[in-house]
C-alpha cells in the first residue's frame, strides 16, 4: 500500500528531480525568453513614445524666483526634467551650494529666449528656489529663428505706431488681435514659400537647363540660337515679376512688432513676421491643449525642418527613406531573383555553384559601410563620373551624377541587400515540387515556359519574403548612405513638377540619418533631444507600415498559389 | 454475371476477372498498326544499367500495360517514349525508339513537339495551382492558341472526354488544388488529352487514389482506348487485367514477356511471369 502510495504522490526529495525530468523547466525558460523579447520591444516603443510623444504636448509654464549669492532672480520657462545629484559632482564644477546633505535636487528649465540670454536652458537647485509661481498671462511663441520666446505681451506697433496695448485694461482684445495678425502671417508665409519653392524654382531650373543647353552648344562649337537668348531674357522677366511679388510679400510680413516683456523685467520689441504660432498655455483648457498638441505633432509630420534640424518637421526626411526604400526593392527584385534563377535551375549544382552560392551568402555578413564605400568609389565616382563624362559634359566641372545622390544610394542599397532576395527565391524555387515541372514539360512546354508560367508564379510569396527582409534591413540602414547620397539638409524633394519629375541625381534626407544629425550633430543638443525620440518612433512606424504593405502583398500572392501548402 | 467459360485449367486463371477481358474485341494486330516500336533499347543513370535491350511494338489504339516488381525498369521504359529521362542527370540511353518513321532520340528531334505528340499523366495527381479552366488550357496556350472561343470549347471537350465536366462545369475558374485526388488525376488526363497526343503514357495513374477513384480511372481509360494509344505502368496486376489489351512483364530491366493480356495471365510462357503472376516471386 504504502508502496503504491509513494509511486503515485511524488515525495518532496523526488519532487525537483521529476519537476526537472518533466520538461517543464524548459516550457518555463522558453516562455521566459519570449516574454523577455517582448518586453524588450515594447519597452523600446514605450520609451520612444513617452519621451517623443510627449514632446509636442504643452506644458505649463513656471516662474521661478530663485536667490544666487544673496542676489534674486526670475527664471520662466517650462521644467524639462527633475533629477537627483550629488553636492559632491556639483561642488567639483564650482556650483557653490548651501545644501549640507549628501544629495541635492536640481531641476531643467526650458527659459528660451536665446536671443536675449546665452542658454535656452538652464539648471535650477531645488535649494535656490525662493518661489514657484504660475502666472496666467505668459505666453510660449514659437519662432522661425533663435528659439522659442517665453513673456508677457505688452502691446502691438504698426510700423513703430503702437495699435493695442495690455496696459489700456484690454488684454483680451490685444491678445486677439496678435492671434489674428499671426494667423494672416502665416497665409502670407505660406504664399512666400509657394512663390519661393515653385514659381522661382521653376525658373531657377528652367535657367540651368537653358545655360547648359547653351554650353553643350558652345563645346559642340555650334552658334547660339537666338531664340535661346530670347528665352533667357523671357526668364528673367518671369524672374523679375516674381522677385518684386516677393518684395511686397515680405514688405507686408514686416509691417507690424509685438512688444513683449521678459522674466528680467527686459522690455523688447520683435517682428511679428517671425512668430509661427503663440499661446498662453496656463490659460489653455484641456481640449485646446488636445488640439495644439495635434497641430505641433501634424507639423512634425508634414513640415520641412527649422533651425538646424531642432524644430519644425521631418517630411522631406520621411519622403526620401520611403522613396529611397521603394527605388531600392525595385531595383533588388529583379536582380535577386534572376540570380537566384540562374544559380537554382540553369547552372548545374556542381561545386563551381556551390562555391558561388556560399559566396552570395556570405555578402549578406559583409558590414554595410564596406558597401558604402563601394558604392561611393565604384558607382559614384566610377559609374557616375563616367556618365558625368559621355551624357552631361556640358555640366562639368559641377558633376551631375558623379557625386552622391538617390540613385546611388538605391543601388547601393540594392546590392545589400541582393543576397537576401537571392537565398529567399532559391529557397522559394527549391519548394516547387519536381513533378508540378515535369507536368508542364509533359505538355510541350519548354524549360523557360515552365520557369516563367509555372515556377516562377509558384516562387513569388517566397520572392516577396525576401523583399520583406531585404526593405526591413535597408530601411534602417544609415552608415553606408552617409558615404551616397544623404545629407542634414536637403533644399528640394527628389520628386516634384519640374521634368522629369524623379531627380535620381539629388542628394535626399533620410530618417535614420536625421536620428543621427538631431541626436549627435546638433548645436542645441537639448531641444532635439525630444526630436530624436520622435524621430526615432516614426522610423519605426514606418518600417512597420512598410514591412505591413509587403506582407499582405506577400498574403494575396500565397492565396492565389496555395499549391505548396494545399494538402493533396 | 457470366463466369469464365473457356479456359479448362482452373490454375491458369489465377482469380482474376476474365470476364472483362473476353468482352474486348480480340483484333489480330497488323503490321502497320504499330504506334511505336523499341528497337535495341539500353539505359543506364551514371553508369549503372536500367534497362537492357529491349525489343517491342505496341500497338495502336490499344492498351498496353507494364507489369513487374518495383525497380524493374519499367517506369523508366515509359519515361523513354516521350524522354522525360531527359530530365534525369547522368542517364545515358542508346538504341532506337521509333514513332511512325522518327526515331524520337535522334538529336535533330523537337522535344516539345514529341511531348505534345506523346502526353503523360504521372504517379501523383500535379495540377498547376491555377483554376480549373487554365490548367486545361495550359498545353494550347503553351502553342500560342489564346482565342477565348476556341479555348473554351476544347477545354469543355477535353473534361467531358475525362469524365469530369458534370462535376466542375460550374466551377471552372476555381483552384483546381480544391478538387479531390480522384478529380484531380482526371483533370491531369483532361489536360493531358486537350492538346490532342497520339498517344497517352500512364505511370501508375491510380496508385495514390482510393478504390472508387481508381476505378472511375480505369473505366476512362477503357473510355479513351477508342482515341488514344495508351501506354500504363502499374503495380496492380488486377488492374493490368482489368484495362489492358497487351501486357509486358519486365524484370531486372529486361522484358520477360510480352504478350496479349488474355494469353499472359492465363497462359505465360515464362516460369518468371508465372512465378510473379501466381505471387511467387520474392
């Protein structure tokens, strides 16, 4: 009995050994590394989001009143961040401190101003804080250049006229009117840059076409035509309107200035023209705040960049890794599976095309910026200034395609990514069963009809796979494209109205690199430190939402060729 | 149900069903109703012999079947008539094969051309994944004929020759890989026979079906005999019986016997066939 007792009730000395023999430690450790992967990429999302997201919300503005050797001060500005630090550090740097304790309080106060202070931030210990107050009437104005301002609006001038004033009791109506003045602003900014970006790039364009026409003539030793002339002047008459409209517009745009007073008690005067959006975010209720926040997060999204990259926008950014991954795919899947083709069902599998199969292989491990400056030494300088040479000598010594651009960087790219496309297809023609073949064969049909009617069908989800891995690696790829074709800043989309309309020889941005310029490169380290977060979460959308697009092209393409899985 | 009448020795019959057998008109076969005769036949894959001299006619219009152990070559002897050994690295085949007056191994020979003159419906059904209605049209469209019209017209013809039309009329533009195994196997000989062969090679046709598949199989073979000259390799030898008009025994590459299936089932000449047709054989 008590026998029977023990095989069946596990004793405790018994109990780990059995545990262990069960498998279930490893169920355990298996799900651990599952949930630890997960957690990994969530907490990744989480603090990009946080730390990016919460970026472009408005936070309140404090006025601090803080005492430095006896001497009293206001700061005002929004606290950035709150954080623990030892006297110990802050003594070693000259901070003289009152503290007696081992660790002090400090506080990062985004003052702005940086036109009338030397930093925009600023470091307040919690122990010089006399007080902390929260006025009303303080407004945050965003500016096209030196920062944000924080202050107190004192009135409006008109050319130096004063038009309203805080002073005459009629904050309500001053505000309203600076609100409205800000607005008309912006419809006019929107119209210089309308007139800045097409009108004068068109003719700025249609110029340079027209000077190298007439060089292309003059080294082919022809005469000038005098219709070009004819054309260069009606150029610069379009050129002329254009400027003088231009005149007018930023004429207007300079008309009014808003006097502000500063924390210190400065009283300023700035241009109105300047101002991209202003608000009183103490006085804002929740639901003004949720659309203020939805304005700044649009603008990130839609806007070209300001200031060194640290404010405004980042589409020309997500324009160029899109467009740049798109030029590469299409350039990689052609390539890729006819490689695979020819190493899978043309060349005999003897040891010549082992040998080539294990070194297409092996590319995939060569680090990318090797690939960089291949690309930069053979297809810039070699391709491209060979092109420069036989197609656009007018242009030299300015080179056209001899010098980084979207192109290069797509086929550079390309060549990156070859291998993974390569192995994806072979696998994919590897899993079309040998007698789906001989059937076509069986029908007349020749080798090649077989390859392109059946095969190659039945291989594309596999083809599509590849595609899948090889955008998911270009799209985060950075070092090689800083050697071809990506730049900080670029002054025009690689794509616009001007013929022929895709500009494969520009230089573009590029999200991975702006991460790296906003996040290394920038003098305000700071104020884009949010931007990086930001910008970092959008890359990350965006190789999903790509990554999305290719698998559920993948899906309907395995619908229609379901062979391989179909039982039969 | 009739019984075996005409064969005194109760041993010869071996159980099989006889009575399909003398249904079947019993032509003598004439000189110039050969289809294809093998002339001297050898092939070996690197280097290792398949098959060995091989020596025969099949007739036209009639059923021939091959029978034997497995890896008595006769799949590879069937593979030779429209050379699907093409396929196969390292096979090496010497001697003649000659349909009407072309011996198929000359290197002069359009191989396109002999496979469409020669079709093949193989072990496994392998429809291509496309509808039911493309994978009929495969083999015209393969010769450039696209015309809707003509297309549809021997698409319904070759599945009602296979027997399948009624169940998939409906459904023509359906994956063909939704269709049964049996369906399937029926929509390969469809498509094999839309393209008009002379002659149709079966490699065990019905060895991955279930009974009611194979014989819905077999009854289309007995169909299609009156068209086609069809050639079937098969494990069962029932079937052979029940199908075919000429039966080959083959063994360790050689071709034992060859004879009427009437004659070789109930009166072999050969201990070997007798051996293996009684179930003897290893």
């Amino acid at each position: 009995m008590s026998v029977e007792r023990k095989s069946l009730y596990l004793g405790r000395r018994g109990g780990i050994a059995h545990w262990f023999r069960s498998g279930e430690p490893m169920v355990w450790l298996n799900a651990g590394a599952v949930s630890f992967a997960l957690l990994s990429v969530f907490g990744l999302l989480w603090l990009l989001a946080w730390h990016g997201l919460g970026h472009f919300w408005p936070r309140e503005l404090l006025e601090f009143s803080v005492s430095r050797e006896g001497e009293l001060y206001t700061v005002l500005g929004e606290q950035v961040s709150r954080e623990r630090v030892s006297t110990d550090q802050l003594r070693a740097v000259g901070v003289r401190t009152s503290a007696s304790g081992k660790w002090e309080l400090r506080r990062l106060v985004k003052r702005g101003n940086r036109d009338f202070l030397d930093t925009d931030f600023a470091w307040l210990l919690d122990s010089s804080i006399v007080e902390i107050r929260r006025p009303r009437a303080v407004m945050r104005v965003e500016r096209l250049e030196w920062g944000n301002l924080y202050g107190r609006l004192l009135g409006i001038e008109d050319r130096g006229k004063p038009v309203a004033t805080t002073a005459a009791a009629d904050e309500a109506a001053t505000w309203a009117l600076f609100q409205a003045l800000v607005a008309e602003n912006e419809v006019m900014r929107a119209a210089i840059r309308d007139l800045e970006g097409e009108e004068v790039g068109r003719i700025n364009f249609d110029m340079e076409r027209l000077r190298l026409r007439e060089r292309r003539l003059a080294l082919a030793g022809e005469a000038l035509p005098a219709e070009l002339a004819e054309r260069r002047r009606a150029l610069e008459a379009d050129y002329e309107v254009a400027r003088q409209r231009l005149l007018t517009l930023y004429e207007q745009s300079e008309r009014y200035s808003y006097r502000v007073a500063l924390a210190d008690g400065r009283e300023v005067t700035l241009p109105l023209g300047q101002v991209v959006r202003a608000i009183l975010p103490n006085d804002m209720g929740v639901l003004s705040k949720l659309n203020y926040y939805r304005v700044r997060l649009w603008e990130f999204l839609s806007d070209d960049p300001r200031e060194a990259n640290t404010e405004g926008g980042v589409y020309p950014a997500i324009f160029g890794t899109v467009l740049m991954v798109l030029l590469m795919s299409i350039m990689v899947t052609p390539f890729g599976v006819l490689a695979a083709v020819f190493l899978h069902e043309v060349a005999g599998q003897g040891r010549v095309t082992r040998v080539f199969r294990a070194a297409v292989n092996n590319l995939a491990g060569v680090p990318s910026i090797v690939y960089g400056i291949f690309g930069l030494g053979f297809f810039v300088y070699g391709v491209g200034g060979e092109l420069d040479r036989l197609f656009f000598p007018e242009a030299l010594p300015s080179p056209t395609y001899g010098t980084p651009g979207l192109m290069w960087a797509s086929l550079t790219l390309a060549l990156l990514t070859l291998p993974v496309v390569v192995v994806a297809t072979e696998e994919g023609l590897a899993r079309v069963p040998q007698s789906i073949r001989e059937g076509s064969l069986a029908l007349g049909a020749t080798r090649a009809e077989t390859l392109w009617r059946v095969v190659l069908p039945m291989a594309s989800p596999a083809m599509m796979t590849g595609v899948i891995l090889a955008v998911a690696r270009a799209a985060g790829e950075v070092a090689p494209l800083m050697l071809v074709g990506v730049v900080k800043l670029a002054p025009t989309l690689p794509l616009d109205g001007n013929f022929p309309y895709l500009h494969l020889e520009q230089k573009f941005m590029h999200l991975g690199f702006h991460i790296y310029d906003v996040g290394f490169q920038s003098p305000n380290i700071e104020a884009a430190r949010p931007l990086v977060y930001a910008t970092a979460l959008l890359l990350v959308v965006i190789i999903a939402l790509l990554n999305l697009a290719a698998v559920a092209l993948r899906n309907r393409l395995r619908e229609h060729y379901a062979a391989l899985d179909a039982p039969v | 149900m009739d019984k075996p009448d005409t064969h005194d020795k109760p041993v010869a019959t071996h159980g099989f069903d006889l009575d399909a057998l003398h249904r079947r008109p019993q032509a003598p076969i004439q000189e110039a109703d050969i289809a294809l005769s093998v002339e001297r036949l050898n092939l070996s894959y690197s280097g290792k012999p398949a098959l060995r001299d091989i020596h025969f006619s099949i007739p036209r219009r009639r059923v021939t079947a091959f029978i034997g152990p497995s890896g008595c070559g006769k799949s590879s002897l069937l593979r030779c008539f429209n050379r699907m050994n093409d396929l196969v690295d390292g096979c090496v085949v010497s001697g003649r094969v000659m349909l009407e007056d072309t011996n198929i191994y000359l290197p002069t020979v359009d191989v396109s051309q002999l496979r469409r003159r020669v079709g093949m419906v193989f072990q496994k059904p392998n429809p291509f994944p496309m509808s039911i209605y493309e994978n009929v049209a495969y083999g015209l469209r393969i010769q450039g004929i696209n015309r809707r019209r003509h297309l549809d017209e021997i698409v319904e013809k070759s599945l009602r020759s296979a027997a399948l039309w009624d169940e998939v009329k409906d459904r023509l533009q359906d994956n063909a890989l939704g269709l049964s195994g049996g369906q399937q196997q029926r929509l390969v000989i469809a498509r094999t026979i839309a393209v008009e062969p002379e002659m149709v090679l079966l490699d065990e046709p019905a060895s991955s079906l279930d009974p009611i598949s194979t014989l819905r199989i077999e009854e289309l073979i007995y169909e299609l005999r009156s068209k086609y000259t069809i050639v079937i390799v098969t494990h069962n030898m029932q079937q052979a019986a029940r199908v075919s008009d000429m039966t080959a025994f083959m063994n360790l590459g050689r071709l034992v016997e060859y004879d009427s299936t009437d004659r070789l089932f109930t009166n072999p000449q050969q201990r070997q066939t007798e051996d293996y047709i009684t179930g003897r054989y290893g």
